[in-house]
C-alpha cells in the first residue's frame, strides 16, 4: 500500500465496521489511532493512513500534512485533489486486504483531515454509510469538485466544533453546515465549549452517533 498506516482490528475475523480515519496537519498515523476503544466499544476496525507531506511541528521535530499549510487562507486544491487521488487507491487496497465491511464503512477526518474527509466522501458518496468532520470546515474552493447530488442526499453526516476554537473558527463550521444543509445532506451538528480538540462529551457523542448511524441497521437487520 502507498500511504503508511496503523490498524486496529477488533477480534473475531469480520468482516468489520470500519472507519477510515484521517489526522490534522502535523500529526501523523499514529494520532487517532487512541481513539478505537473509545467508539462503540472497540467494535469497529480503524484504518489511519499518515498524510504524504511532511510538515515542520517545532524546531527539530516534523509531522504529517495532506495538502501544504495555507497561513489561514484556501487550502491548495491541487495538492487537496492529489492527496484525494491517493487515499482512493489507498482505500481500494484496503479492502483488498483487510476484513471491511463496505456497506459499514465510515471516514472521519480532524482538522485538516476533515477537510480530506470532506472531499474523498462527498466526491464518492455511495462508499460511505457515514462521514464526521471534527474541528474542519469544507472550503468553498472545495465545493466544485465534489458531488452535491442525490448520492449525497442518504450520506449521514456529523459535524462537532469547539465555540472556542482558535486554529479553525467556529463560523467556518457553521457555513460548512448551510453548505451542505442546501445540498439536503442529512447532517447532525454539535456545537462544545472547547478549543480546537476533541474532548469526553464530545467523544461520546460521537460514539453514540456511529452506533445509530452505522452499527445498529446491522443489529436490526438480524
């Protein structure tokens, strides 16, 4: 596989409910990997592939990006549609390999991740049963190159910012959500008094939303 990336796999063979799950800018495939007992208890396979652009985080230490910084201006749509390109092979190959079960498969993206989450979901909105972006925003640069259509119309989505975030103000959410509310995407929106982070209540509220959204048409199914 092109990207590197760490995996959490739940026991028993799957195929698994899987999320596809995307870091921030100078993070790496390590970030969110944290986060898998935490979602439904640990039931869900995770796939967290490192972004292809290395990126300064400190004086001696470097990080992970999926498109260059943008100094708070539109990201760089050309590398954003590169980047886009790679993590749909990326994709394909792991369900090539892993134990995935399509028609339960999520993508979530933090911060600039988001924004990739955003992009790979909404330009291919029939591989995802779910999408949730967590302290991003959809640029409007972006909107040309996705589709907006009917596919778009059964993907659920939830959106969670912080009031109090610095690094991506809270407005860039909340046009996000008119963005998308104009496009009738069936969206959850959940505004927290935190910064640019995710926290307890939030992290619970995501896990509940994937319970209802992705695992339990699979209970009520049996």
């Amino acid at each position: 596989m092109e990207l590197i990336h760490t995996l959490y796999e739940p026991a028993g063979k799957g195929p698994h409910p899987t999320i596809l799950t995307l870091h921030g800018r100078g993070a790496s495939a390590f970030d969110l990997l944290s986060l898998a007992p935490y979602l439904c208890g640990g039931r869900f396979l995770i796939i967290c592939p490192q972004g292809p652009f290395e990126t300064p985080i400190g004086p001696e230490a470097t990080g992970y990006a999926w498109y260059p910084m943008s100094m708070g201006g539109p990201p760089d749509i050309g590398s954003t549609l590169v980047s886009r390109q790679r993590l749909q092979q990326f994709l394909d190959d792991c369900l090539a390999h892993y134990p995935i079960d399509a028609k339960k498969l999520a993508i979530l993206g933090f911060s600039q991740g988001g924004v990739m989450a955003y992009s790979l979901a909404l330009a291919n909105p029939d591989r995802f049963a779910a999408l949730a972006a967590l302290s991003s925003w959809l640029p409007p640069e972006l909107v040309p190159h996705l589709s907006l259509g009917s596919s778009a119309q059964t993907l659920r989505t939830l959106i969670q910012h912080g009031t109090q975030d610095s690094m991506i103000e809270v407005d860039r959410a909340r046009q996000s959500v008119e963005t998308l509310r104009q496009a009738r995407v069936p969206l959850t929106y959940r505004e927290y008094e935190m910064g640019h982070e995710i926290r307890p209540r939030s992290l619970a509220d995501l896990s509940a939303w994937l319970d209802e959204k992705v695992l339990s048409p699979t209970v009520l199914a049996k």
